[in-house]
C-alpha cells in the first residue's frame, strides 16, 4: 500500500461522509427541527423590556 491508495481512500471516505450529510439534511425526519430552527427568529419571546435595563446602584 502506497500513498496514492491512501489518498484515494480518504477520497472515498470523504465523499461517503459527505453524501451521508447530504442524505441527512435532506431527509424527511430532520425537515420538522429545520423548520422550527428557521422559525427561531420569528418567535414571540414575552420578555419585560424593562428588565433588561440597568439599574442604578
């Protein structure tokens, strides 16, 4: 076994985890998670403004 049959099975390697992600991320079980990641920025967060400033002290 020489280095280029090293370098062309991390080649392979690296193209299967990459279809892995790929399968992954477009599968039907994670579509609900990024749905409600996407959603994040537009949830109500029912904080009092008034707490977040400072008080004197």
């Amino acid at each position: 076994m020489d280095i280029n049959d090293l370098r062309s099975l991390i080649t392979v390697l690296g193209l299967l985890c990459f279809l892995a992600i790929v399968g992954w991320a477009y599968g039907k079980g994670s579509k609900k998670g990024f749905d409600e990641a996407a959603n994040l920025p537009f949830a109500d967060d029912d904080l009092d403004v008034t707490s977040k400033t400072s008080h004197p002290r």
